[in-house]
C-alpha cells in the first residue's frame, strides 16, 4: 500500500489484487487507481460485481469491453465470501493475456483471491504500522484546522485497534465535538471516541493479568451487553494459550494456523508474560469447563462472564 502510488506513476497494471483487514485502505486503494487511470464516464467504463450478482464468467466478458470515451475501462469484484476451482482456473487463464485496455481492480477482504498474487499487482491492505497510522492521522486534522497531542494519537489508536476506517469515523466526531478548541487532548479522546470491543478485551485481559479485578469488572459491566463479547474473551485466552506453548513459531505461522490476522498474534504476544504456561493451561481447561455449562443449560451467558473473569483473576 505504502508504494501503490509510485507504481501507479509509472505503469497501470491490468489487474490489482487488494487484500487485508482494514477498508480504509481498501478505499484508499480504489481512489488512487481511478485517479490514476483518469476514468471518465464511469456510467459506461465502471462495473461492480459483489456476492449480489459475481460470477467469473460474467466478470471476464466485462474485462473484454472496450471503453467508451475513456483510455481505460474498471472492472471491480469486491467482498466476495465464496469462489469455487473453476472460477479461480479462469481468472488465472484471463490473466495469462488479459484485456490491456481494462483494470480489474479485485477488493478480497475474505481472502478468496489468494492464488492469484504472483499473476497481478498485489497491494495490501493489512492494519498499518502506527507510526504510518500517526502521520495519517496528524495529517488528517490538520487539513480540518485541528492539531492533536501524541498521548490523543495513541489512545485513539489503540480505541480503534489499529484499524483506520474506525479512526476516520472518530475523527469525524472528534473534529466537532469542540469548534473553538484547536488541539485534540487524550480526555477528548477518552470522553468521545467508542472503544472497538477487540480492544477492550485486550485491556479487560491486561487488567486480569495485573490482577487488577477492579478494573476488569468495570470494563467487563461495559461491555456485558454485547453478545460478542463472552466469545471474543474465550477466544483471546485460547490463543494466549496456544501462543504460549508455540514459541518457536512466527506471528505468520500461528495467524495462519489459529485463522486470525498477524496483527493480532503482535498484540497478543505482548500479554503472554502476564500469565504463565500453567496459568493459561488452567483458563484453557476453565474455558471449555464454561462452554460446556453454557451449552447444556447450567449457565447463562451473562453469568458465565462474571464467572469467567472471577476465577481467572484468581486462578
């Protein structure tokens, strides 16, 4: 992502393959390619496919339509969740001579397109680093005559979880919340700005390895309505589990094989200390313990929670 804009200076590719977990970047990515292309009468030169109306077939007779009053036509497929051998076996035969007058621009957030990189442009669309992320974020108030402190950029991050399509959204909100302040403070931050809830299992988890239980059960009486949030926390502990007894493994290998995003497996390795191999080998034994109950009866979600954050705190 960090390069599309230099490549796209010097060469239009006929297909680019978009692929990661943030949107942002995924928009981002199909504004600098339009511009790029100079794509007039997008009326005539544009077709979107999505799960509403894909299918290969269809998508490839697009790619052979000659633009209209335009050097280059767009063909976008995005947010497919299924695509089958035939369909990937054509697309890798339309690549091997593709339609040079066409861009077929695939936005894969499912990560359906994999086998495809090596035959187009690749452009990735993961979480970036937080130092790309403060630049943008900077940039981005002060284009709207705002300035924000380094503790706010922090906080606002790690509220968001890294991803920037929910920072633009607090920007939005952060930008108006006082027309007469120029500088964004952290309590601005803190007073305006909705927790991700992947983020608040991260802190509800490093406030239970501290043995803070004060602070674990005011975030847990924050969070206890959403119905996410009792799987989101067993899922975090099971991975704590399994990173812990895979050191020898990179945050790739164990992303791939627990079915998460690296950026994931980066935070959470950051927690492991807090517990040790025998402390995440009991919560993992906890974990199927509540599962169990909850599934035959014994317990309610609700209940469960509590109880879950109970005895890790204590375990």
């Amino acid at each position: 992502m960090k390069t599309l804009k230099t490549r796209l200076k010097s060469r239009i590719e006929p297909c680019y393959l978009v692929s990661g977990d943030d949107y942002y970047l995924f928009d981002k990515a199909l504004s600098m390619i339009t511009k790029a292309m100079d794509l007039q009468l997008e009326d005539f030169n544009k077709s979107v496919f999505d799960d509403d109306n894909f299918a290969m077939q269809t998508v490839l007779n697009a790619c052979e339509i000659l633009p209209m009053g335009s050097n280059k036509r767009l063909v976008i497929v995005k947010n497919i969740t299924k695509i089958n051998e035939n369909d990937k076996n054509l697309l890798e035969n339309y690549l091997k001579n593709p339609c040079k007058s066409t861009v077929l621009l695939i936005l894969d957030f499912n990560n359906k397109f994999a086998s495809i990189q090596k035959l187009c442009e690749f452009v990735d669309a993961k979480r970036m680093d937080k130092s790309i992320a403060r630049s943008i974020v900077v940039n981005d108030l002060a284009k709207r005559g705002k300035q924000i402190s380094a503790e706010a950029v922090e906080v606002l991050l790690d509220y968001c979880n890294g991803y920037l399509t929910n920072v633009m959204n607090e920007i939005d909100k952060l930008v108006f919340y006082d027309m007469h302040e120029s500088l964004v403070t952290k309590k601005t931050v803190e007073t305006v700005v909705n927790k991700n809830v992947e983020f608040a299992v991260f802190e509800l988890t490093e406030a239970l390895g501290k043995r803070n239980l004060d602070k674990a059960l005011n975030l847990l009486s924050q969070m206890e309505k959403d119905p996410s949030t009792l799987g989101l926390i067993t899922n975090h502990f099971r991975r704590l589990f399994f990173i812990a007894i895979s050191a020898d493994m990179s945050n790739g290998e164990l992303a791939s094989l627990l079915g998460v995003k690296e950026y994931a497996i980066l935070k959470q390795r950051e927690q492991v200390g807090n517990f040790s191999k025998m402390q995440l080998k009991k919560i993992y034994s906890l974990l199927e313990e509540v599962d169990y109950k909850i599934k035959s009866g014994q317990m309610l979600s609700l209940t469960a929670l509590y109880y879950l954050v109970f005895s890790i705190a204590y375990i």
